[in-house]
C-alpha cells in the first residue's frame, strides 16, 4: 500500500492535483472508521485496513512533498554565483569527471539538495570526497520530470547542475566513510590498470561512474551487470566474517547481533546507502535478529520491511532503475526458487540451486529489463550459471586482500595477483560479442501487468490446485504471445509515427503494414534506440536513415540495431565502413510503402500516403508546408496541422515535456 500511495502521489504531482484534498478527507475518514470500528466485530480486519489506509496516505503525501521540494528553486538560472559545498562523491562518464555536492550555499545562502559539477580539463586545485570546495559558476535547474518520465538525479536528489572549467579552491575536510573509499580507490587505481581498477571498484562499492560505458555495455549485454549492486553477496560476506568471529568468541545474544549488525551498515555507509545496500542490509539485520531469538525468518516479510524503510526516507527510489531490480530480483527468488528446485530434480545438485536463482531473478526482473533498457541478455541465464559464481569467488578473494591493504598499505602489491581471474572474466565479456544474442522487441504497455499476474500463479503463495494453476498460467502465455504478436506484426492503422528523443538526440519510427522504417540523428545513444524500439514493439527496422552532418554515417557505428541497410545524405562522400552493413547515399527513395525525400543532411519528408511528414534535426526547416512536422527549431516558417518538438519547448508540443508522441494515420488522415 505504501508504494501504491508512492504512486498516486506522483500521479497528482505530474496531473497538477494538489494533495491536500486528500489530507482533507482524512478527519471524515478518521470518523468513519472510529465509527465502523465500534459497530464491527471483526475489529482485526479494520485495524488492517486502517493501516493499509494510513501506509497509502503516507507514501502519497511523503512522494507528492518530495517532488513538491525538486522542483521548486531559490536560485536564478545561468546566472554566475559563488558556490561553497562539500564533495560527496566524484565520479567520471563520457563528459569526464564529475563532482557531486551537499552542503551547498550559493552567495552565502544555503541551498536544498545537491548539486552535479562537470569539470573542464583544468579546473583548480584538486579535490576529492570530503573535500571542502569553492567556485564560480552558472548553475542550471534540473527539472522533475524529463522526455515524461521522472528524472535521472531526483531518486539522488541532485536538484542542480554546473560546468567548472576553472577557479576551484579546494581544502581537505573530514568524512570518514568518504576517506575509506578514496583509500580503496587509490589502492585499486595505484596497483592496477584503469579498467580492472574501475570494475573492481565497481564491485566492491557498487560505484560504477568510473567503469568506461563500453566495458559497462558488455556486462549487461552479458546479463551479469548485477555483480555491481550491492546486495545480498556483498552484505553475506561480511556477515559472515563477522559471524565466524562471534562463534569463535562464544558472543551472547546482545552482543552477537551487535557486532554483526554494525559491520553490515557500515559497509553500507561505505557504499554510499544505495537502494540496494539498505535493502540486503535491513534484510540481514532481521535475518541475524530472528536467528538469535529463534524464531523462524520469513525473507518476503524481511524484503517488505526493506522496502518499507527505504521509501519512507526517500520515497522517489521507487523510480529508480537499481531498486527496481534489486527488489523484483530478490521478490523473483523468493516467491518462484523454491517451486523451482522441486521441478528441476533432474539437474545435479551442485547446478541445482544456481540455476534455480538465476531463472527466479531473471523471471522477476524481465519486464524491468525490457522496458528500462530495451532488451534482455540472451546469453544471460547460461552467463549467471557459469560466470557470476566465479565472479563471486573474485570478489571474495578482492574484498579480503583490499581490506588488507586499506589496513597494510604495504600489502598492496596483492592486489595485481588478485585480480588477476577478474581481467581474464572482463576480457572474456568485452570480446564475447554478446550483442548478438539479445532479445528485444516487446514489453511495454500491458505486458507489464499481465505478465507478473501470470508470474503470481506460478508462486506457490497462492494456494489453488495444480490443474487450475497450470490453466491460469497457460492462459496468462497465450494472452501475452498474442498481445506481442499483434502490436509487432498487425498495425491497425495505415501507418503509425512515433517521435521520442533523449538529450540532444532525437528519433521517429514509422510502422507500416509493409515494415519499419527508423529515423534517428547521429547524436543519440544505442540504449535510447533499443528502449525506444522495444517501448514501440519494433524488433528491428528494415532500413535506418541517419541525419546529421557529413560524417553521420559514423554514428550509427555503435548502435546495436538490427538493420544492416542505413540510408544517409546523398551528396556526402561515400564511406563503407562496416563490413556486411550497406550504406546508401540517396535523395529520393522508397521503403516500406513510403516515399523519402532528403532536403539536405538534416532534414527529410516522408509521404505517408497522402499526408507529408517532415523531419529536421538542424537548426533550418527547409520545409514551406507539413501535415506533421518534427523538429527542434521554435521559429520556423513551415506551415504544418500538428508540430512536434524533440527538445526545444517553445513549441507546444515538446517530447522533453510530455514524452513520446504517437500519430497515427489512416484514409489520408492524422489521428
């Protein structure tokens, strides 16, 4: 219920419905039930549904406050200010590294939540976590919500954003769990080379920003990137240490569950409090607590509380990709491993329970996976067999001799040995090309619901018999085959054009009942591709055309799309740089029952029938007239019926404000 109400709470916010109006109802309601609760005689199920009630209003108006606190600022935008803050992370991405800040006054005001700094290549005095920190710079406010959907930074509550090019003025301050991370990443970073020094990192803290994206890209096409979330392994082996420690000193209960839980949280606080790290450790502590007072440990109970406590401190985590997984994986594992086991007997014991928990995580995480990403790891369930539990040996052996040598600095030369099984795994990944055994196309819409409606008969928590079970779920298959089938293959429409962007980059995807055609500018990432096509339930495209400059052919190099057909500017200089993929170079063509016609690099028409579609991603529409016109530029002279706008929100309809826009068009008509 607490999560439900997270949920409402984000729909008033993002409808512009003001909250109170359920806190109003509240004293009705309080009277109602006092009422109800004095006539009843089944005073239990009231009590029940009345904290239901109250768990529901909580997680609402806790959610709808958060947002309410993001989106509002007491700075002015591209303005120049004196910022002091204090360094509580770095990190380092395609832009270079980064700083995030709290503790923020700007002015020698303070300010509300944290802020991201990009810096140039010289930037002042050298800082790191902990560091106290003053610059000038024009402070930008990032928005709730964006392309319509909720924020990267608000489950962070990274409020703002600047670029430092120069003039930082730094001194070192105290934070103790920062200064143990920078002594872990110095000691990894010192002794090995950068890219194991960034994955061992990534595993040990469950900070990824240093991973470079290639080597990242590998471990999710791979299925095994949630070796990085620190969860049930990492808080188990440090229990375990722990706990071995306490039998060997014949600890009483008091102190037993002290010295482990303590260990636990802090190694949490190293890891920064990730959704993740808070979920495996409360989920521990009430493992530790019920094992000393004997009573019997029930993990879905455990993993509620969990969820609990996380989203009464930050109720926007519910938004956020790694405690979707992270809960959805251990719910996954929980509810079907079990039933699993018993039907894979056949299996030798030693694979038995490895299979069982990688086939209930994945299971949990499916819908997840293909809507935030686009795609699901073929190789994935062969991958967590085979690779995670060496994986899991090389982090064992990692934590034991990093923790020597966070202790022993002299110990540090170890850490080359160690790590040696970890370059041979990342190698491995990074060359197996497992990009090649994706499966993508589908899951958004009502795949979502159906399926875990499904995936809930499968449990064995809802007691109904065999034959009724396998009906329901056979009937839950055939329900989500045919709804995938039929947005895949049988457009109801003559032809359907969906417009999404992402940062810069824009894409429109136009289905016809004789195929896909994918329109997209040299800018946007792979990942946005895959997500968009797999959201549109498109398995691929029979032809792809870039727009952008001269070189655009070169930004589809590292898309992993299914189309070996791209189309590009006719008058560019002819390149073929990728092997079996055909790059054409053309001003008037047709596909898929669609006439194209390129007005230059940037920009191009497509007849749709009778209705004229145009698509520029310059900073010129060389068009005079459109039925559905999609661009970037606010002040253009196209006279069109419908505008759409990939990024510039001067035009009314603006993906970056509202999210994808689908049009669809039948008899010559836009609807």
């Amino acid at each position: 219920m607490l999560s439900l109400g997270v949920a409402t709470g984000y729909l008033l916010f993002s409808n512009s419905i003001d909250i109170f109006l359920i806190i109003a109802a509240l004293p009705i309601t309080a009277v109602i039930f006092l009422f109800a609760l004095y006539l009843s005689k089944n005073r239990t199920a009231l009590l029940t549904v009345a904290l239901s009630s109250v768990m529901f209003v909580c997680g609402a108006v806790v959610c709808f406050l958060k947002l309410d606190s993001f989106s509002k600022s007491e700075l002015y935008e591209n303005t120049p200010c004196n910022i002091c803050a204090t360094v509580c992370d770095k990190g380092e991405n395609e832009r270079g590294e980064y700083l995030i800040l709290e503790n923020i006054s700007v002015g020698g005001m303070p300010v509300k939540g944290k802020m991201i700094a990009y810096l140039g290549e010289l930037y002042g005095d050298y800082c790191e976590t902990g560091y106290e920190i003053n610059f000038t710079a024009k402070i930008n406010k990032n928005r709730v919500f964006n392309y319509g959907k909720p924020n990267y930074y608000l489950a962070d509550g990274i409020k703002y954003s600047c670029s430092v090019y120069s003039g930082i003025k730094a001194k070192e301050g105290f934070s103790l769990f920062g200064k143990i991370r920078n002594i872990i990443k110095d000691r990894l970073f010192d002794n090995l080379d950068k890219e194991t020094a960034s994955i061992a990192y990534g595993m040990l803290t469950g900070n990824t920003q240093f991973i470079e994206d290639g080597a990242m890209e590998s471990f999710r096409l791979g299925g095994v990137a949630h070796i990085f979330a620190v969860s049930g392994l990492h808080i188990g082996i440090v229990y375990g240490l722990f706990y071995s420690l306490c039998k060997l000193l014949k600890l009483k209960a008091l102190p037993y569950v002290l010295l482990c839980i303590m260990p636990v949280f802090l190694y949490a606080l190293i890891c920064g409090f990730t959704t993740s790290s808070v979920r495996a450790a409360v989920m521990c502590t009430v493992f530790i607590i019920a094992k000393k007072s004997h009573k019997k440990y029930d993990g879905l109970n455990a993993l509620a509380l969990s969820v609990i406590i996380i989203l009464l401190i930050n109720s926007v985590s519910i938004f956020s990709v790694g405690f979707q997984l992270s809960v959805l994986a251990v719910g996954g594992i929980l509810l079907l491993s079990g039933r699993l086991t018993k039907r894979l007997k056949h299996i030798p014991r030693k694979l038995l329970n490895t299979v069982s928990v990688s086939l209930s995580a994945q299971a949990g995480t499916l819908p997840v996976m293909l809507t935030h990403f686009g795609y699901l790891s073929g190789a994935g369930l062969l991958l967590n067999i085979l690779i995670v539990p060496l994986l899991s040996a090389e982090f064992v052996i990692l934590f034991i001799i990093t923790a020597v040598s966070v202790i022993f600095p002299f110990a540090s030369f170890m850490l080359s040995y160690a790590s040696l099984p970890l370059q041979l795994t990342v190698s491995f990944l990074i060359d197996a090309g497992f990009e090649n055994a994706l499966i993508k196309g589908f899951g958004a819409g009502l795949f979502l619901p159906v399926y875990y409606i499904g995936l809930a008969f499968a449990t064995d928590k809802i007691n109904i018999r065999p034959l009724t079970r396998a009906i329901l779920i056979a009937l839950h298959a055939v329900i989500l085959v045919s709804y995938t089938l039929v947005r895949i293959f049988i457009p109801f429409y003559d032809y359907t054009v969906t417009v999404s962007a992402y940062y810069g980059g824009g894409q429109v995807l136009i289905k016809s009942r004789q195929g896909n055609v994918l329109i997209i500018t040299e800018n946007l990432s792979a990942t946005q591709t895959n997500k968009f096509l797999s959201n549109s339930y498109a398995c691929g495209a029979e032809a792809v055309i870039v727009l952008g400059g001269e070189n655009c052919a070169f930004g589809y190099k590292d898309k992993a799309i299914d189309c070996n057909n791209i189309y590009v500017y006719y008058e560019y200089i002819p390149v073929q740089p990728y092997g079996d993929i055909t790059v054409n170079y053309e001003k008037n063509f047709s596909l898929c029952g669609i006439d194209f016609s390129f007005a230059d690099g940037y920009s191009i028409t497509a007849h749709c029938g009778q209705i004229k579609v145009g698509i520029c991603a310059g900073d010129y529409v060389p068009f005079g007239i459109c039925d559905l016109l999609v661009c970037d530029v606010a002040d253009n002279n196209c006279a069109s019926a419908y505008t759409v706008s990939f990024n510039e929100r001067n035009i009314g309809n603006c993906v970056f404000d509202k999210g994808d826009f689908e049009f669809y068009i039948n008899d010559g008509e836009i609807r």
